[in-house]
C-alpha cells in the first residue's frame, strides 16, 4: 500500500511542530548548561530514577543502599548523560527553577527489550530480580516464559516466575492441572515459582516475602495482572489497572512507562508496560543455549560441538528428552527461539 501524500500545508505544520521541539529542547539545554556553569545549583543529591518522560526524568531521593525516600522531583537532564531508564542511580542538584540530573553512577545491570526496530530498548537497571507474571487468562504461553528466563540469564538477574490468578482455580476443572504442570516444569530446572491472587489478602503472602529488600522489576504479557498485584501489594499508590477485553481475553496496555515504587518491607517494585511477544532475533545462537539452563548442562556433552538437537548421533540433550531429565517441550520452545534469530546469530 501506498503512503498517503502529504499536501503542502500539512507538511508545512509538521516541519514547524518539529522546528519547535527543536527550539524548546536546545533553550532547555542552554537553561541547564547555563545553571551548570553558574554554580547556580544546590548540593548533589543521590538519587533513583522512578520514570522517564522523554527528555525529563523523575528521581526520587535514596539512601546508600538505593532504598526511595522523600518526594519526587521532575528534572531536566544535562546533554552530556546517556539516557536514562527507570532503575538508575543518578546525581541531580536543584535550583529555584528546575531539577537537573548531573551525574549517573555506573550501573550494576540492565535489563534489555527489542524496540519495534528489533534493536535492544534498555527497560530498567540495577535491579535484583526479575519476577515473571503469569496467569491462566491470557492463557498461559510457555514460549514467552522461555523468552523472559533466557533475557534474565543474560542479563544475569535472577528470576521468579509469579502464577497470577489463582483464584480462578474455583471455576475451571482443568486450572490446578495446568498451574501444576507448569510448576512442576521450571521447579524441576531449579525456577522458584510462587503461586498468587490479587483477590485474595492470603494470595499475596508467599510472592511478598520474596520481595523484602530487593529491587524487582514486574514484567510478562498484557492483561496478566502484573500492575493488579503491585496495586495490591502497594495499596497507598494510585496504579493504573487494566482488564482483559470481554471478546478477545487479552490484555491491554494499561502501564505505559516503566515506573518504580518504594516497597515497605524494603526495597522497591519497579512496573513495567505489558507486552504480547519478547523478540530474540539480536541475540546469539550460544546466548539462547545459555538461557536454557537445563538443555546446557548436557550441550557440552555432545559428540559434536556444533550439534543443533536434532537428530545428531550423539546428541547429549536429545538422550536426557528421552531419559525425562528435560522436557521435550522445552527443546521444541528451544528450536523456535532459535528459527526467529536473525541471519547470521543462528
């Protein structure tokens, strides 16, 4: 299909839109640059990064361990830094005017996405764990799951897979057969998986206690219940909740930026928007082995060091799918992730 022609005067107005953004960032950089060489800014401040909004952050104070306290400011942020994401431990300095970022300290890690470019989007950074929501509605999709716990090996950030929903278990036969299959299959790998409701003031204990004085950042599919549960475990915070369209049962995006709050047991939540599918198509053929944990402990055991786990004489994983020691579905999980990489990283 053809782009629709712009006619002159529509061109004319985004040229100048454009023209304006333009003007009002470079008068923005001028102000911080100005107020920078001034000495025109108060002492430094450690802070964390809660949200981004374009060009502008909002930091909260922390203590020396990263813990959130006090306010949140809006701040404009010098030319000079990298971008920022929610999770940063950053330096800013305020004036009568504005808030200004002046310094981010390094990071320990960072947790990375593919854009609609297919190019790696940081999410968040400095973060403990990474809990992955499930639910039975959207139905359960174990590919996605894979996809999450390979991003978490590379990132090196431990993961905690959440089962959301429970308390739809009353109404469906087959729901504690399928929550129990799936448990049973990542426990086995050596997955800490925690059972949860949002419904339920008992639904909420075991996944709770896996929080305290950790930085965990919320991510699975839309529609799961991820912003639901960080309501429900932050019930001071006014959270944005979504629900599952009545025709279709699946989630729309209600969360739109990554946003952290402080949690009272210590620590901090960080919720991030839902999304339908987490591409790997930028990464290694030998990064997607090393995300799968069990299929690499036997990989290196194959009679070939090139060997796919197909057919190959010899082939180690192949021989533990046949002895129950991994799952077939997971190799099969496995082989797709592999048939998406792009050319060149399969």
């Amino acid at each position: 299909m053809s782009k629709r022609k712009l006619t002159r005067q529509q061109a004319w107005r985004i040229e100048k839109i454009q023209k304006e953004r333009l003007d009002r960032a470079a008068r923005h950089a001028e102000t911080v640059d100005q107020l920078w060489a001034e000495g025109a800014l108060g002492d430094p401040i450690r802070g964390r990064v809660v949200a981004r909004f374009g060009k502008q952050v909002e930091v909260v104070p922390c203590d020396l361990m990263g813990q959130p306290q006090g306010n949140a400011v809006r701040c404009h942020c010098r030319a000079n830094l990298s971008t920022l994401v929610t999770g940063d431990q950053v330096v800013y300095q305020l004036s009568d005017a504005l808030g200004i970022v002046t310094a981010l300290e390094p990071r320990l890690n960072v947790l990375a996405r593919p854009d609609t470019r297919g190019q790696l989007k940081a999410m968040a950074a400095n973060v403990d764990q990474i809990v992955i929501v499930t639910a039975l509605e959207p139905a359960p999709q174990p590919e996605l799951l894979d996809r999450y716990l390979v991003a978490t090996e590379i990132a090196e950030i431990s993961p905690l897979i959440v089962i959301n929903k429970v308390d739809l278990l009353v109404q469906r036969s087959d729901g504690m057969r399928a929550v129990e299959g799936l448990k049973a299959r990542y426990q086995a790998i050596g997955y800490s998986v925690v059972e949860a409701s949002a419904k339920d003031p008992q639904g909420l204990k075991a996944l709770a206690a896996c929080l305290v004085d950790k930085s965990s950042v919320f991510i699975g599919q839309s529609g799961v219940g991820k912003s639901s549960l960080v309501q429900a475990l932050l019930p001071d915070e006014v959270i944005r909740v979504g629900h599952l369209h009545q025709q279709t049962r699946l989630g729309r995006h209600t969360t739109s930026t990554a946003r952290l709050y402080a949690y009272q047991g210590g620590g901090s939540i960080i919720d991030s928007p839902g999304i339908r599918d987490f591409g790997l198509d930028q990464v290694s053929r030998q990064d997607v082995e090393r995300g799968f944990i069990d299929l690499a402990r036997f990989s290196g055991l194959c009679r070939f060091r090139d060997c796919r786990h197909h057919q190959e004489p010899g082939c180690a994983v192949q021989d533990a799918v046949r002895q129950g020691t991994v799952s077939k579905e997971r190799l099969a999980s496995f082989h797709r992730i592999l048939s998406t990489l792009s050319e060149g990283n399969a």
